[in-house]
C-alpha cells in the first residue's frame, strides 16, 4: 500500500509499488487527466508535480511517491494559479487538441510557482519537456505569459469568461488587402469573432475523455502482436498453452480486409501467413488484462521465415508484393498541360528525395468495442467515423447500419487517424465473446504500425523566359506507398495536379507513382504528398528568379495564377484567389528581413519565400456533408454536428456559422456532436474540408430551420430572432411550438473528375499562401536557427481568426519538422527520443496574416486551413538556408551534416 | 515460493514489498541492506530516478520482451542522498539529481557539468535523473560523462568486500558496458577539489533545442594563470564507445594564451564516431573540433 496527498487528500493506493505513478492514477485513481504518450519520458503528457516539481509520472514508481505531494490536473483549478493559468490557455487558444494540455499545464504551474514573472526563455525552457502536436507552442507561451501577467484573475467560471473576452487575436489584417478582417463582431461568436473554442474547458481540467480514458471496467484487454521483420512469412501453431486467446485470421467472421477505397481492402486485420511490414498485425491476445501482459514474445507459437525486404528503387523489377499489382506500382497520377513548352531563356532542374514523416499525435491509437445484440458500438478516436462504421462492418460481416461509431476526444490526427487502426479488432473480439474489448497502443505500437507520409523520390525541371515568366514545368516522381494501399491513389492523384504550384505555367507534364514496399502504409498526412512537391517547385523557382536577376519574391508575384486564370487541369478559377495578395502582405517583411540578415561571419543570415495552394476538399469525387439543426417545442435548439473535431476547431466553427446563418447567437446552441447513431455523416476530418464543406452544409441547415421558423411566425426574412428562457421569439413575438422544427443541411463541392491527362474539375476551390522564413545557417555546424516566420493565407474569410491562427502555427511547425529534423526509420526510430518533433525551442516567433479572397461558395466566403498552413514552410526554410550559405538542399529533413555537406558541396 | 529478500530483511534494517518475482519491488532504508539485497537477489536492478529504467522498459514491452528482473529501489537509502564538500573533494551522492545539482553552489569548475545538466531531458527528467544512474547507464552520448572527465571524477562502488573507487574512464567499459561487479552499486561520484581559478563549460550539438540525444559534445576545464593556460582538460562524448578525454588537443594548448587555432585534427584521432540516425561518423568527427574550438574561445 502506498499513502500520498493527491491533489490535497490523503489516499492509500494499493497498486504495485514498481507500477508507474502515471498508471496508478490513471488506473487506480481514476484520474485520467495524467496522459500517457510514451511511457518513456520522451513527451511529458503526464507530466505531474511531486512536492510542486515537474516529473513524468510515467517514470515514478509509486513506490517512491510515498508520503509525497502529488498534484495533477484535476487538482489545478482549487488554486488561484491553476485556474489563471486554465483561463489564459482558453483564451489564447493553448489548447488545441487537448491532449498535451494538462501536461503543459502542470509545467507552467511550476514554473510559475517559483518564477512569477518569467521571461519568454524561461517559459520555453520550463516547458521544454511537454510535446504538442497541434498548436506550434506560440499560442501556449503567450498564454503562460499572460496567466502570469494576470495572475490576479480569481479561481472561477467568470475568470475564464472575462479572459476570454478579453483575448486579442494577434493575427494582423493584410495591409492593403482588400477584403482584410471583418471588424469586431457585432455580437460573441459572430462569424469573424475569435471566441474560445466551444468545447475547450474539459481540455483544460482533465475531464475530457480520449481514447484510453473511458471503458467499461470489465473490458478485455486486446493486445496486437506485431511482425518484427519487414517482410516475412509465418505460421502459427497450437495456442493453447496461453493463458489467453490468440485471435488469427482465422477469427475475422466478415472480410480478413480493410482500405481506404471501397475496391481496396488489401490489408488484412490479421495477416494470412505473410507479413509484409515490420509492425503488419498478425494476431491478438486477448483475456484479461494482468494475463495478457503477462504473455512473453517467446511464448508465442509464432514460427517466422524472414524474406528479403522489397524497396522502392527495386520494387518495380521485384518480386510482386500482391498479386493484384504484378509490377509493385499500386497507382499512377499523371497531368499534361500545353502542346510544348515556350522557348526558355533560363531553365533549372533536380532531384530531391524526403523520408517517412510521422505523425507523432501525442494520442496513441486506443478504444473499445461493445456487443449489443446484433449490433456493436466502437469507441475511441478517430478522424472518420462513417468510414470507420463502413470498415467494421467488413470485416464482421453485418450491415453498416448495425455498427454505431462513437468517437473519444482525438488526441491529434493530421491524417493518421482517417485509416482504422483498433477498431476492427476490437470489434472483432467483442463481438466473438460477446464482452466489452479494450485496446491501447503503446507508443513504439503507433510508431511501428501506423500509416506515414509518403517518402518521395522527385526528378523536376523548369523554365523561363528572359523576363523570368515561367514557359514549362516537368514533375515525375515515385511515393513509397508501403506495404498496402491506405491513401495511396489518392496521393498520386492529388500530386501532378498541385506540383507546379499556384503559378501560371503554359506547359506542364507532371506524374507521380505510388510505389508498394515492405515499408510502413504510406497514407495520409496533412498536404497528401504536397508538401513533398512543393519542395521541388519552389526550390527550382529560386534558382530561375537568380538566372533571370529576379527578386525571389517578384518572380512569384509575376507567376503567380491571378482570379480569371486556367488551371493545368483546365479549371477556370474566378473567384478567390489571394496569392498576389499574400505576396503584396508579404512584401515590406521581405524586405524588412532581407536588410536585417547577416551576411558576413559564420553565422550566415538568409530569408526564403514560398508559396502554395491547396484543393479543398476530395480531388475531383463526390464529398458531400450533411448538418442538422432542431427546434424543440421546450425551446431548445440543437446542432447535430457529425464532424469530428481533432482539435482544429470545427465544433466551435460549424456552429458560429449554424448560428449566424439561423440569426441566433452562438450560447444558444446545444451540442450533439459526431457519433454515427446521432449524427448524420459529415465525412472525413481531412482534406482541409470541414471548414468548407460542413461549413457550407452548417449554413444551409442554419437557413433551413430560420426559414421554418420564419415560415411558422409568417415573418420576413429580415425577422430578428431571440431565444431565451426556453421561449423563441421572432421579432419580439413568442413563437411556440407544438412539434420539433428541422434544419436540414448538405452540400457536396461541384468537381469534375479527372481524366488521363489530369483535365478536370477537380476542386470546388483553393487555399493560397505565401511564408517567408527568416534563419541563420552555422557555417561551420551546418545547423540551422529559425528566427522569424511570416505566414500570409487565403482562408476566404476567417469565421474565427484565433483558430485559424492556431492551425497556422500548428502546420508551421509540422513544416519545420518535416525539413530540419523529422525522418521515420523503420526498427530505428520507433520512440520519441530518436525520432524528433519540433520542441517549444524549435519553433520561432510567427506571424501570420489573413487574406480574405472571399470564396462564394464557401460558408461567408471561407475555404480551409489545415493544409495550407503546413505546406509552404518547408521550401520556404530550404529557400532561405539556400539564400544563406548557396547550398541547395536535396534531401529532407536538413540534418546539421546534410546542411554541412551542401555547403562544402555548393562552395 | 522462496524469497532471499526476507531472509535479508530478518538480519539488516529494510523494507521489503512483495518477493522477487514479476512485480517485486525492494526498498532497501540503509546502504547495507541494499547491498545484502543485491546479494539476495542476484540480477535485480538498481532504480533511483527511473529515468533510464522505464524507458528502457517500455522499449522491450513493444515487443512483449518485459523485463523479468526485480527492481531495487534506492531512494529510501539516505545515506546516498546529497551533494557536499569533504576533505578529499566533492561528493555526488547516488540520489543526487541534475536539478539538486544545478541548487547546489559550486566553484567555477562545475560550471560545465551545471551547463550538461540544463540540457539533459526536460525539466521533469532533470528533476528526477541522476548523476550516477546517468553514469551507470554508460549511453555513449551521456551528457554528464565529458564535464565529469574534465573534473578528474573518480567512481564509488560498495559491496560486499566494501567500497573502492576507479576513475570515470575506468568504469565506463564500453556501450552499456561499466566496471560495477556482481553485488556492486556505484554510490558516488568523487570529484577531488578544482583549482581555485578553474573554469569550464559545455556544449552540446542535437537536432532541436530541447529533449535532443546529442549528435556530439565537448566539455572543458582550464587553468589559467596570467592568461596562460596552465592546465588544460577537454573531454568529448557521443563520438566514441565511452566519452573521452583529448590528452593531445590537451597539451596542444598548455602553456600558451587560449588559441582555438592550436587544435587541429590530428589531435582527435583517437575518436572513433559512428553513422547513425543523427548523423554520419565524418560529421560528428568534423564538429567535435569545431565544438573544441568553440570552447576554447568560451573559456578564454
């Protein structure tokens, strides 16, 4: 038994005194606001204070918390510090998804307890041990900032409304711009108001449920069992001997198969026999938790024949790794546009290759499955719930009607979360033995088993004229989709359309192939391949901008596509196209910058510019959301909003724009949010959609229940709506109600598909952006120090400015990731201490302007963020170590001796 | 089933939850029946912060290897508790953490490790880590090694026969590898008294600011007198099985004003870097001098 003042109250528990003190309360305790990461130290979401100091409670025995103080999040808002703290990472948007919060939380009340008024160093290096995913930490350093500025805000309800008032959104207006940001709201949470998000507290006092928070106390526990060698054959021989159940492909009662595309269910929930990536599930403990754990590789009656792994360069003459695709190609992507290319009086090419990114949520995969007759109900997290109800539904066997996907709070997803990972198979073990299923993924689990971008082999070339007008583009690249499809088609597909970037080019042949391995799935990651072309493109519009004796910034300007320009994929595009906006926003900071950089000494200053675009929304298929709003005879008013918010914010901005459609405030909403028996399917949380789409489909359902309203009053459509003590009135007149008025709203963005020359439709519309980075380069190290980052984006129109501004930082840092330090290795880095996220010392001061190019089909004007904020900032920072020292980098990430290497090369 | 720990526990003063085993866990209260509980209890594993032992567990646990050996708990042990001065130097107690270490006032000499000690792990890491468990590791890139080079430390094992010492260099066998015998603990670090006028410093290179395993590191400590360098000591890690120390870069400099020109590559032929996930040998060759350099003109 161990005894402990937890959160100010004695407690005896009588866990194992070597069980980690994370566990144990978690566990134990019940207090699941303590999250677990990695269990080895590396990302501080359980991070607690022992005697008032940071620790990992994942790296304290209980044991040795005898007699201590222990204080978790739950225990923060009793204090006046904790709920200053609370109030400010509210107001300030610190809090995106949610999941390293109370960790950041628990780091700053630290700091804060012993250094009152701290610098912004002090605040990084207090915080310096707490990974976040999501916000790009500029957002919490301000907030830690302000809470100690304004400690004197009081432990209450009221200090968070008041902070929330009073937070300032620190985006800026596009000077110049024409459109600019809507002017204070008129009333709290108008469309343009940057209130805190809806449903942020729960994130800030731990009570918010994720995927390993929340299940049934008699759960099973399932355990995967996972092949260690990238490829392999294996058979499987007598379990009986465990003291649980081995589930094998032999237990799948539906389809042993699961995949993105409706004709692609290539991956087995438990392979058959072959492995064919290190980390591919070949079966599943499952029994009591104790009794799973207890299980020991060498117990397994796994016997195991390693084959030679299949790689990208070798797949194409290798052996076929389905038989489906004989030549190891799973897809190619292709565009052609212009009979021939113009004279050019410049022209540059290369050939650049990048590595698997992951995505490093600090939520690993978990949830649970239940039987309920014929029926079973999935919990957990996720990014796509009626495609995850679809994929359960194959592999049991049954009807997707009989499968009800109730989603945790997702603890970060960026793409990763859109394939299934546990849900097959804890559906499976639930409904073979009728118990309610458990599973967690450990971070090495995540790491080794789940999907990564696309590493890409690139060869591009470019041309212009003497005047520096681009006269032709070629692409052609490989993406090393992995060992199964995942989102691999859609990869190539997205690729030849975005490559040459948002810039008029008269002639472009562009193709892009995903390439099967035996290396990790390949899927989804926030730009879909993207971000890996944008590298080439805007690496080769340097090195022409320098030929033609261009301003590297100018020459975008001149290139740039403009309102009324076509595509390379024939689309006309009238409306909302901001680059030369967000270029002339960018302007005065180029200059700025350029003028303050070092330019002697060995450490050498350099300022690089990038832009890109980005198709909201599926390429050129059907993607249609649906939103419903109710009236109800009490008064109340409901939103039934099935969009999954990962921590982007599409709950708190679905409903500003329900509510500014319908002309009742944002307080007036109830929630019912994204579960698949309540919830009408709002798609996939990708694509930088949901924005665009559910928000389109937000505004409908907001007129269609405002018209019925209207309709029921015989008022005009100019009828000022109220609603308060449960009595609606219209113009002042109390409507009242017998039965529920409905709301209905879906829209599905018009495209074309795309045929063999990539001529099409294929999106409704487009984000535009341009960043600047500033950094200096150590000659001699090769190391890379980021200094300033300029973001100008074309959202359309910011319906909240705070969260998009949050979704700024959040992709830029993910940029910064993916060039200077992140690079999956399969066997190698599959922790968080070897494979390297940007910390809160990585990311520099960013600032981030908003071009509204208003987007007439979008809700109010808006289009989508998600992706356009990652995608140019890696280019960008290549642009600028090159302005800095000549080099030009091949090879991402930028590692100090690849930068090093280049500058011997290019000197 | 039997249990060595309880016979222990009848003859010497101790704590002992549950019996060597799946989940045993011993909580020794003196270093004397720690060290008859390592007797007992051959293959248990020392813990004092935990901050290499869960990690490295739950490493294994990926791949359903659970470590199956018995933990013995430290921290009860007061005796190992503390940093102070004694006649012979200082000593670093087996308990004694990154962050007590960086509370603790001390000469100029340590600056250097205190500079490690900021930028081992996190502030949670840096709260709970140890010293010697840091040493016991034996990481080839373990942050405290150089500056403890650099100071002269000498290592502290007891057992049964008692307590004898071995310089840092002798203790650190290889990677994972150190000099700790059968039914040994390393209990302290000894460090004998710094010149009065000593200086020193640290630096780390990674691939981020914070959490980042370094790619290669550099301590130094000087002794100057008029300018001149009268003692020169400079200790590289990250680049070698073990860290080490440079003795030809080290007489490169004596008796001359600091002059980060006088290092040169041949001095650091006895390094022996490796390509790994964070960067290649050659790089990490290349930045040990120019991190040398850097030092030289720091502490200047």
């Amino acid at each position: 038994m161990t005894t402990l003042l937890l959160n100010g109250a004695a407690h005896t528990l009588a866990s194992a005194p070597a069980t980690r003190l994370s566990a144990a309360l978690r566990d134990e305790c019940g207090l699941t606001g303590t999250k677990v990461g990695c269990d080895a130290g590396d990302c501080g979401a359980c991070t607690v204070l022992l005697d008032g100091a940071q620790v990992c409670a994942c790296l304290v025995p209980l044991a040795q918390a005898e007699g201590r103080a222990v204080t978790t999040v739950e225990g923060l808002a009793a204090t006046p510090l904790g709920a200053a703290l609370q109030a400010a990472f509210h107001a300030h948007g610190a809090a995106q998804c949610g999941i390293c919060t109370p960790g950041m939380l628990m780091a700053a009340t630290d700091l804060l307890a012993t250094t009152p008024h701290p610098t912004e160093a002090e605040v990084q290096a207090a915080l310096g041990g707490v990974l976040c995913r999501c916000t790009g930490y500029r957002r919490i350093i301000a907030a830690v900032l302000a809470a100690s500025a304004a400690a004197v805000l009081a432990a209450s309800a009221a200090a968070v409304l008041a902070a929330s008032a009073a937070a300032v959104p620190a985006a800026s207006p596009a000077a110049g711009s024409p459109v600019g940001i809507t002017p204070t709201a008129p009333q709290p949470g108008a469309v343009g108001d940057s209130i805190p998000r809806l449903d942020g507290l729960p994130k800030l006092d731990g009570t918010e449920r994720f995927g390993a928070d929340d299940a049934p106390a008699d759960a099973l526990w399932l355990r995967p069992i996972r092949s260690p060698y990238a490829h392999a054959r294996f058979s499987i021989g007598d379990a009986s001997h465990l003291p649980v159940r081995l589930l094998t492909a032999a237990d799948v009662p539906g389809r042993n198969g699961f995949g993105i595309y409706p004709d692609i269910k290539d991956q087995a929930v438990f392979a058959a026999g072959l492995a064919r990536y290190r980390g591919d599930c070949v079966a599943a403990l499952l029994g009591e938790r104790a009794a799973v754990e207890a299980v020991h590789w060498a117990d397994l009656p796994i016997t195991w024949e390693e084959l030679p792994p299949l790689t990208a360069a070798a797949a194409p003459a290798g052996p076929a790794l389905h038989a489906r695709w004989p030549d190891n190609i799973l897809t190619t992507g292709g565009l052609r546009s212009g009979a021939a290319p113009a004279p050019a009086a410049h022209t540059a090419e290369g050939h650049w290759t990048t590595g698997f990114v992951e995505h490093a949520y600090i939520e690993p995969e978990a949830g649970w499955a239940e039987r309920h007759g014929e029926t079973i109900h999935v919990h957990g997290c996720t990014q796509a719930p009626y495609m995850d109800r679809e994929e359960v539904a194959g592999v049991l066997g049954i009807a997707p009607e009989a499968v009800r996907i109730m989603p945790s709070a997702c603890g970060g997803g960026f793409g990763g979360k859109l394939d299934v990972s546990f849900q097959p198979m804890v559906a499976i073990a639930a409904w073979l033995t009728g118990r309610p299923v458990r599973a967690v993924w450990s971070r090495g689990e995540s790491l080794a088993s789940s999907t990564k971008r696309h590493p890409a082999s690139i060869h591009a070339a470019a041309g212009c004229d003497a005047e520096g007008r681009l006269t032709g583009f070629t692409f052609d690249a490989d993406y090393d989709t992995g060992a199964y499809a995942s989102w691999g088609p859609t990869v190539a597909g997205r690729v030849p359309v975005h490559c040459m970037g948002p810039y008029r080019v008269p002639y472009v042949r562009s193709q892009a192939r995903a390439v099967l391995t035996n290396n990790p799935p390949s899927g989804a990651f926030r730009g879909f391949g993207v971000p890996q072309a944008a590298i080439a493109q805007e690496m080769l519009w340097d090195q022409l901008a320098d030929q033609a004796g261009l301003d590297r910034l100018e020459f975008r300007v001149l290139n740039a596509l403009r309102a009324g320009d076509v595509t390379n994929a024939g689309q006309r595009l009238d409306n909302s196209v901001g680059l030369v906006e967000c270029l002339e926003a960018l302007r005065p900071h180029w200059h700025a910058l350029r003028a303050q950089r070092r330019t002697t000494g060995r450490r050498r200053g350099g300022v690089g510019v990038a832009c890109m675009w980005y198709g909201i929304g599926n390429t050129g298929m059907s993607n249609p959301s649906t939103m419903r709003l109710t009236l109800a005879p009490g008064g109340r008013l409901t939103f039934h909003n099935g969009a999954v918010d990962i921590g982007q914010g599409s709950t708190t901005v679905l409903a500003q724009i329900a509510a500014e459609a319908l002309g009742l405030p944002v307080s007036a909403l109830h929630m019912v949010l994204y579960d698949t028996g309540l919830t009408a399917d709002a798609g996939k949380t990708s694509a930088s959609r949901q924005t665009f789409v559910s928000g389109r489909a937000a505004q409908a359902a907001g007129e269609a229940l405002r018209s019925a309203i209207l309709l029921r009053a015989n008022a005009g459509p100019d009828a000022r709506l109220t609603l308060s003590d449960g009595t609606l009135r219209v113009n002042g007149e109390a409507l009242h109600l017998e039965t529920t008025l409905e709301g209905h709203g879906s829209y599905d963005p018009p495209t074309v598909p795309l045929d063999a020359d990539g001529q099409g439709v294929p999106y409704a519309t487009y984000g535009f952006a341009a960043q600047l980075a500033a950094l200096e380069v150590d000659l001699d190290l090769g190391t890379v120090h980021l200094q300033k980052i300029v973001a100008a984006h074309d959202v359309g129109r910011a319906i909240n400015p705070l969260l998009v501004q949050g979704q700024v930082e959040g992709g830029i840092a993910q940029g910064i990731g993916l060039a200077l330090m992140e690079e999956y290795l399969p066997g190698r880095t599959e922790n968080l201490h070897d494979y390297l996220i940007p910390t809160i010392g990585d990311v520099p001061d960013i600032e981030t302007i908003l071009v509204e190019a208003r987007e007439p089909l979008g809700p109010f004007g808006a289009k989508g963020i998600g992706e356009p904020a990652l995608v140019p900032t890696a280019p960008a920072i290549l642009s600028a170590i090159r302005d800095a020292t000549g080099a030009v980098l091949r090879r991402v990430p930028a590692l100090p001796h690849r930068v090093l290497e280049a500058i011997q090369n290019g000197h | 089933m039997s249990c060595p720990a309880a016979s222990a526990a009848a003859i010497v003063s101790l704590q002992t939850i549950g019996c060597p085993g799946m989940d045993a866990y011993l909580r020794p209260l003196s270093l004397d029946a720690a060290l008859a509980m390592l007797a007992a209890t051959p293959g248990c594993q020392p813990l004092a912060g935990g901050t290499d032992v869960f990690p490295a567990r739950a490493g294994a646990e990926v791949w359903l290897n659970r470590d199956p050996r018995p933990l013995l708990d430290l921290s009860g042990v007061a005796a190992l508790a503390g940093i102070g001065e004694t006649p012979a130097g200082w000593r670093i107690g087996a308990l004694a953490t990154w962050a007590q270490l960086c509370a603790t006032p001390l000469p100029a000499a340590f600056d250097g490790l205190k500079q490690a000690a900021h930028q081992v792990g996190g502030a949670q890491v840096q709260n709970r880590g140890t010293l010697v468990g840091n040493l016991c590791n034996a990481s080839p890139a373990a942050d405290g090694v150089p500056p403890l080079l650099t100071l002269g430390a000498r290592v502290e094992l007891t057992g049964p026969a008692g307590a004898r010492t071995l310089p840092l260099a002798n203790f650190l066998l290889g990677n994972r590898r150190t000099a700790l015998g059968p039914g040994e603990l390393a209990t302290a670090i000894l460090i004998p008294p710094p010149a009065a006028n000593a200086r020193s410093g640290f630096l780390k290179l990674g691939a981020r600011s914070h959490l980042v395993i370094s790619i290669a590191m550099a301590a130094g400590l000087f002794t100057m007198e008029a300018g001149i360098i009268r003692d020169a000591r400079l200790a590289i890690g990250a680049c070698a099985a073990t860290a080490q120390r440079l003795p030809l870069a080290e007489a490169a400099l004596l008796d001359a004003p600091p002059d980060p020109a006088r290092l040169l590559p041949g001095h650091l032929a006895s390094l022996t870097p490796i390509d790994d996930v964070r960067a290649s040998a050659a790089y990490r060759r290349h930045a040990a001098l120019v991190l040398l350099r850097r030092l030289v003109e720091r502490l200047a």
